[in-house]
C-alpha cells in the first residue's frame, strides 16, 4: 500500500493511500472497498493517541492502517448509518476494544451500538486533538461531520457523505435535501473559511474555497 507524504496545502490522494502532516496531527487515509470508501485514521503527534473516522470495509487492512500510526486505538466515529461506511465497524471494536462515537439520529441502525451519542457542538478529544461535531442534517438524519484545527493555521472537516467535490450527497428527497443545503451553508460554509481542506467518505479531498461558488447553482439544481 503506497503512502504519499503531503503537503495539506495541496490535497492530492494520488492513490488508495496517503499520509499527511497537520501540524498537531499525522492524518493518513486509505480506501478500503469497491466502492472506494474513505477511511481515516488521526494520530496525536505528542501522545500517539489515534482515532479511525469511518471503519468502511476491510478489517485486516485497517488494522495495518492503525499499525502504521501509533498501534493503538482510541476511538472509531462512523459518520453515519450507510452499510458502507461501517462494515468493519464490529470487527475493529473487537479487536481493539476501542470505544465509538455516531450521531444520535444514526446511532440505533449500526452494527455496534455507539458508547457517545453526537449532537451538533459536541466535542471528542484524542489525545491533544480536539474534534468539534457538525450535524449535517439530510445524507441521513443523523449525518456527522468532523472538525479539526491541525495547529498550523489550518481547519480539516471529515465530511462522510454530506459534502464533496462538486457538491452535497445524496438525500431521498427535497426536504432532506433542503435540510442538508441550509447546514452547509449555516454550520460549514459560514463558519470555516476558504482554505479548509475537505476530506470526504468517498474520492478526493477538496477545499471550502473551491466549491463555495457553486452553492447557488448547487440550490438551484436540487442536488
């Protein structure tokens, strides 16, 4: 499995794997399925404390994937209840006995029931690492996203499928879709600015600044 060192500035995956490093955290990420599910593993650079966002698929291979950080495990957050972006979930919390974190609304339909239950403005914390919690109401109705401040002057949301490059994710109908239209704009695109990187549940990163001016047509196309 191939890693690229990166500079955070310049969000290139150029393959199923790649390592950053974000000031306080080292980020690493594979894709794990057909389907190329994100899956994200942050390590604390001072405690090795380490969080994986999305046991996807592939449990073997997350397990290397932890390995090549710290080893331990101290946390899994699924970011939300799709069978995709949690196959592995059960398999990673036996192996590890590590304790898990979903949004409330998504909670109840995952394969292990999560120990914290997320509401919007909560906070996880990892070591040094200070995770703040977005709903993003819509995907799903307990969608999740993540924040960190890496300590260089830089914000990394972990945004599942709620946003990508070129646009929201799938919702089953136009209220949801409204709903998760008025989160990104209200809890993500207000908030953060241009140069948070966006690291989405499938595909390439992106940043805030690259897609912000698409959010009217976004509205306007209805998905």
């Amino acid at each position: 499995m191939a890693e690229h060192v990166i500079d955070p500035a310049h969000v290139e995956p150029g393959g199923t794997s790649w390592v950053g490093h974000l000031g306080t955290a080292m980020l690493r990420k594979s894709s794990v399925s057909e389907m190329d599910n994100n899956a994200y593993l942050l390590t604390c650079r001072r405690t090795g404390a380490q969080a994986l966002i999305d046991a996807a698929d592939d449990v073997d291979r997350l397990r290397a994937l932890v390995a090549e950080g710290s080893g331990q495990l101290d946390l899994v957050v699924t970011t939300h209840q799709h069978w995709d972006h949690h196959r592995a979930l059960a398999g990673i919390v036996a192996h590890f006995e590590v304790s898990t974190a979903a949004g409330d609304a998504d909670a109840d339909a995952l394969p292990v029931t999560p120990d914290r239950r997320l509401q919007h403005g909560d906070q996880l914390t990892v070591g040094d690492l200070r995770l703040d919690v977005i709903a993003l109401r819509g995907h799903t109705a307990g969608s999740v996203a993540l924040a960190l401040a890496d300590g260089a002057g830089r914000v990394h949301l972990f945004t599942g499928d709620s946003l990508f490059p070129g646009g929201p994710g799938k919702t089953p109908d136009a209220n949801a879709f409204t709903s998760l239209m008025d989160d990104l704009e209200g809890r993500v695109f207000d908030v953060y600015p241009d140069s948070t990187v966006v690291h989405p549940g499938h595909g390439d990163s992106t940043t805030l600044g690259a897609e912000r001016p698409h959010l009217a047509e976004w509205r306007d196309r209805g998905w």
